[in-house]
C-alpha cells in the first residue's frame, strides 16, 4: 500500500462508534495492523519503514494502534522464528486481533539476572508437561490467556541445555496470578504460582530443552523495543477480553485514552526530559549555581545521546544486524533515568520530598519512583554490560562451572 492508499483505507474503515474489536480485525485482516508480519498474520511482508509510515499514518487520523504488550513486541517474533506453522496459524491471529494478551514467564524469585539457573520444572507425563514452581515481573499476568513460559525440562543437562520453551494457558486450574503494587503506586507486574499446571506437548516453541536458545529470540527482541515510542496520536488501549474493552465503541476509548494522558497523577515516566529539566533548574534558580549549570547542560547533553543511540539501534535492526544495540539502547535508558532522579531531586532539594501537593502534580517525584524500572526488566544492567563486553567487544566470558555441570548438581 503506498501513503495515500492507507489513508483512503482509514477514511473507509475508522468509525468512532464501532467496537474495538471490529477495529483490530479490519486492522489484522488489511495487514495494517503489524506490517512487518507475514501476509495473513496481521501483516503483509513489509519492510520496517513502510510500518513506520503506516503508523504514522493511523496517529494522523488519531486511530487506536494495533495491540500492543509482550505477546507482539517479543513473543510474536520468537514463534514466527522458532514455532511450526501450525503454531502460527493458531497463536497468532488472535493475538494480532486483540482478542488475547500473552505475558511472559522467564524471571524466578531465585533466577533474575542469572535466568539460566530457574528451577520452574516442567515433567514429562505422556503428551503433556506438568508444572510447578512460581515466576515474578510478570507484566500483565492476570488478564493474559497465554504465558511465554521457560520451565526446566532436563535437570541431569546443564542448566542451559535443560530448559524448554512453553506456551501456557494461563486461564487454567493451577495458575495463580498476583499483581505486585510499585513503590509509585502502579500493579504493572504479577506473581504468578504454577501447581502442577498442564501443557501439552505441541506448545513447544522450538525443541524440547533447546528453550535457552529461543528465549535470545525473545530478549533480543524484548532491549530493541524499549526505544520504540508510539506517534503522537495513536492511540493505546489494553487488549484481551478480561480488559473489558473489545465490546466498546472506539469514539469513547479514544476519549478516555485522552483523558488518561491528561491526568499528571496517572503518569508512569522514568524519567524528566531534557527540556523539563532545565525549566526546573530555571524555577528552582539552580541554574545561577555553576555546578549545577553543569550537571543541567550535561545531562541534555546525554538525553541527546541516547536519542541518537535509539536511531542508530533502529538503523541497524532495519538492515538485520540487531546485535547487541538493543543492549546498548536498554543500559543508555537505564544510566539516563537515575542520572534524571539524581540531578532532579537535587535540584528540588528539600521539595522533593513532598508528593501530593508538589509541583506539576509529582510529576519529577513519579519518575522519581519510577526511575529503577529500566534497569531491572528486561535483565539488569550488569547483564547488559556482560552482553556488550563478550558479544561486542569480544571479551572472553568469566570462568565458571556452569556450562557443563548438570544442574542438579549446582550449588542451590
């Protein structure tokens, strides 16, 4: 489609009281709604700069966007990559559609950084696994129908090689999701607790205990998207039918949308932008102080830096040579968020302590809370350093016993 055919497509087909369901299938079935998705799955083949348009496209036309959340920002491309065409046929389209939300199941109160390690097993019994053990930081686990779930299917491997790779039907008995409130107020993440939960064996993603290698799929994917920001515009609207939104007319999600945007108190950023925080160095009369001139002007100086480390990262992924960018793209995020808290709450001074009755309602305060986000999900910073040394900068990875001891026998 070239500009002007999706723009006649959207006069033809947007319509304010249609319900939200509606909206997503028109989206899914004309290829609009994830371009880049094979024809028939959402998309149309196209290549990532036609996406691009098209979703600026939509934004010009203040649509709702296609889905969004972990199930097509990752865990769509791990089973295009990885799954049968059996499993794409039958994961897939309802996910484009909006009809599911998927979460993903990897992080362990034990297994974080070291996501290798995690203990959740899952044994063999006939044509099913059988589950249990417990994950955490599980974004959006109790409306998901799906979980992207690592299980350890092997313990006498090492603790690599004994993992698989699991869609989980979340809406089952055995499966119990708890949202995590957030020091900023927020329940974003769950904890989920597996008892003896059943897969069966055709919800392999992948190999049996080959589930480490398709798991890079999905982080890999997972540090690229963390740049990505949606145009202004373009609307978003939480998917799945536990949400409650499919049977609404668009007209009045799109207002309440810009009613959540409007609200300070409701505002999850991670940090101050650059802009901002100069006008707070401005009021605050911060910025007669030489030092704190400094500190001002050099953190626009590194809010610059990482703009251009996103559009270099998003420059590479267009020419498939993704790398360890989206390594780079998630630790620059993180190192600007708390140098963002740090230098703003030093030039709130004392204020900074307030919270309900602070200026621009809380906002430096809210990404304040918010400001440690970046450098846990998605892995920490220090596994993202580890990924830059050994795969960019071809440093050799620090010894261990890890990589041939089964995992039984690792230290608990």
């Amino acid at each position: 489609m070239t500009e002007d055919d999706v723009r006649a497509w959207i006069e033809a087909n947007w319509s304010l009281d249609m319900p939200l369901a509606e909206w997503w299938r028109r989206l899914a079935d004309s290829g609009l709604a994830f371009p880049t998705y094979p024809s028939g799955l959402g998309g149309s083949g196209a290549a990532a700069s036609v996406a691009r348009g098209i979703e600026q496209a939509l934004a010009s036309a203040g649509c709702i966007g296609a889905p969004e959340g972990i199930g097509p920002s990752m865990g769509a491309a791990t089973v295009l990559q990885h799954g049968t065409e059996e499993q794409k046929r039958r994961f897939l389209p309802p996910l484009v559609s909006g009809q599911v939300l998927w979460c993903q199941l990897f992080s362990e109160p034990g297994a974080g950084s070291d996501l290798a390690s995690l203990a959740c097993r899952a044994e063999r019994d006939g044509d099913e696994f059988v589950v249990a053990g417990q994950k955490v930081w599980n974004s959006g686990a109790h409306l998901a129908k799906w979980g992207l779930l690592l299980a350890r299917t092997d313990v006498d491997a090492p603790k690599h090689a004994g993992i698989s790779y699991l869609m989980i039907d979340m809406d089952q008995p055995g499966i119990e999701a708890r949202p995590l409130v957030q020091m900023n107020g927020a329940a974003d993440f769950c904890e989920v607790f597996i008892d003896d939960a059943l897969v069966p064996i055709e919800n392999v993603i992948g190999e049996v205990n080959d589930g480490w290698n398709v798991a890079r799929t999905t982080l890999t994917h997972e540090r690229a998207s963390i740049g990505h920001r949606r145009p202004e515009g373009l609307f978003s609207v939480t998917a799945g039918r536990p949400a409650g939104k499919l049977e609404l007319p668009v007209g009045e999600l799109v207002e309440e949308a810009k009613a959540h945007a409007a609200d300070p108190r409701r505002r999850r950023d991670v940090m101050v932008g650059a802009k901002s925080m100069i006008r707070l160095a401005q009021d605050t009369r911060a910025i007669l102080h030489p030092a704190w001139r400094d500190r001002t002007i050099r953190y626009w100086i590194n809010s610059r830096v990482h703009q251009l480390t996103i559009q270099r990262a998003s420059e590479q992924a267009k020419r498939g040579r993704a790398g360890p960018t989206g390594s780079v793209t998630k630790l620059s995020l993180a190192m600007l968020a708390h140098e963002s808290r740090d230098l703003s709450m030093g030039l709130l001074g004392a204020e900074g302590m307030l919270l309900d009755d602070a200026r621009e309602h809380s906002k430096v305060q809210q990404a304040c809370l918010s400001s440690l986000a970046p450098s846990l999900g998605g892995g920490t910073n220090e596994i993202q350093r580890n990924i830059i040394g050994e795969r960019a900068l071809g440093l050799p990875r620090e010894p261990g016993i890890d990589p041939d001891t089964p995992f039984r026998d690792l230290p608990k």
